[in-house]
C-alpha cells in the first residue's frame, strides 16, 4: 500500500508531465512569453504556467557547456541562471561572447548571472563585474557576500547600469547575510533595484520561515534558488524536490502573491556526476504543483 504523500507526489509529477505534453501538443510559440527564443522542438519547462522555471548552471557545474546544452535540451529548459563554472560564462569578454552564440544557437536565454563575489570595495572591480553581466544581455546579479560596508557603492553601479542586484543569502554559516531578512534589512532604504535572491534550503536552514520571508521582501525578490531538503537543520539532506519537506505550494503561492515576475531556479546539488534524472523528477514535481494550482 502507497502513503498518502506517495500518491500526492505520484500525482504532481503525472500532472507536470500531462502538462508539458498538452503544451507541446498545442505548439510552443502560441504559450511561451513574447521575450522568449523558441526552444528547439520543445516546450519551456515553464511554458503557460504561472511561475517561470529555470535551472542555475551550477548544477552541471562538472559539466563542460556543450554537455550542459544537451541536459538542458533533454529536460525541455530554456532558461538559465549561468555561473563563471567550467566554461558555463567566461569572464573573459572573448570567451563569453563566444558562449553567448552557443546558446543563441540553442535557443537558450539567459536571466541571471551569479552567484558572482564583489569582495573589494573598489570602483574597477565592481565595474568589471556588472560588464561582465551586461555584455552577456543579463538584467539579475546573483551576488553573493558583500560586505554591508560594500552595498553603497555597488548602488552607484546598480543605477549606472540598470542592472537589478539580488544578495543570495546563504544559510546559518553565512555571518553577514543568513536569511533573505537579512537582505532586506541592509537594502530596504536603497534603490529598488538593490534586492535579493532567495536561496529557500539556505533560509529555512536558518531557521527563518521561507514563506513568510518572500512576503516581506515582496518586490525586493528577483530571483530564487528552489531546493528541497530532508531535514532542516542538515546542509546534506538534499533531496530532489518533492522528496523532502519544503513546502513547494505554499512557495509559490507566496511569490504568486507578491506578482514575483522573475524565475525560480532549481538549483540541484547533489549526484553532480549524473543530475540529470533528478534534476527531471524536480522540474516535473515543481510542474505539477503549478499545474494543479492553475
């Protein structure tokens, strides 16, 4: 005999691949977003759905980018999270741009860039980082530990280029920025563009309630990095998502509730010599809660 949580999570994951089926079947181009490349023969993991899924690229982080475009195709995803990993996005301009035709040919589009450090309080540094973002098209830095003493400077850049800043926050052993409320705190008199990605094994590892987080930071959310743990209290309990105890629905539910207008990425840190198969069973999971949400 099946739990009761078997079958729920037997049903969402039937429901998120009915769903991407139904949608290939009615053609790609009439759901997908007007911003958005056509994926090659293939439905966006997120297409007519309420919330936009992604993956962050250090998932495949053992991955070279060419074996990373052929996952992404294999899991119908168009939309990547890219990190300075392997040769995911080169910080060398004429590497990246080389990177950036490959994934135009792929069709794949890219949301944010990060997590990337801005750990010197210098003009030349920060500068060289937010180029790096705007040569790849990007309008999301997912940065990751600056020092508060940093974020006045890195303002001045945020408004120079009109490039959103989201402070990832990363979990008890993070000094500076633990919880997305942490964020908030040191940004919410700043620009409006200074914000937060939200890391949701990270918060609720830091024992701060994920749900209640995304309502407070409300329109200071510009991205999230969606996991799924087995114990709160355990960086090691990853699990794919829907195996664990994150509370999936109530998650969207809350972004849906603050009109979040950006991606949630999955963020996939285990099996890293083989995260295809989980990183599928996630996106149908996560598919599945927002089909039957719709």
């Amino acid at each position: 005999m099946f739990r009761k949580k078997d079958r729920t999570r037997r049903e969402f994951l039937k429901a998120g691949a009915a769903a991407v089926a139904g949608i290939a079947v009615t053609g790609v181009e009439k759901n997908r977003s007007k911003d958005r490349p056509l994926h090659e023969k293939s439905a966006p993991a997120d297409a007519g759905l309420a919330i936009r899924l992604g993956i962050a690229s250090y998932t495949f982080r053992n991955f070279t980018r060419a074996e990373m475009i052929g996952f992404l195709k294999q899991a119908h995803v168009s939309d990547m999270n890219l990190k300075d990993t392997k040769d995911h996005l080169p910080v060398d301009a004429v590497e990246e741009i080389k990177a950036l035709g490959d994934y135009v040919s792929a069709g794949i589009k890219l949301h944010a860039a990060g997590t990337i450090y801005f750990p010197k309080d210098e003009d030349a540094d920060i500068r060289a980082k937010f180029e790096y973002v705007k040569r790849a098209g990007i309008g999301v830095i997912v940065a990751g530990d600056p020092a508060p003493t940093i974020l006045p400077r890195i303002e001045k850049f945020v408004k120079e280029y009109d490039i959103k800043f989201a402070l990832h926050n990363h979990g008890p052993e993070d000094k500076l920025w633990p919880s997305p409320l942490d964020v908030l705190k040191a940004m919410k008199t700043m620009d409006p563009r200074m914000g937060c990605c939200i890391d949701v094994g990270h918060t609720v590892r830091a024992g701060t309630d994920v749900v209640e987080a995304i309502k407070q930071v409300g329109p200071r959310v510009f991205n999230v990095h969606m996991k799924d743990l087995a114990s709160f209290t355990e960086k090691e309990s990853q699990v794919e998502v829907g195996q664990g105890k994150m509370p999936v629905k109530k998650i969207f539910e809350a972004l849906m509730g603050i009109g979040y207008a950006g991606f949630v990425d999955l963020e996939y840190e285990i099996n890293e010599k083989e995260p295809l198969p989980g990183v599928m069973e996630s996106l149908a999971y996560m598919q599945g809660v927002l089909a039957g949400m719709a």
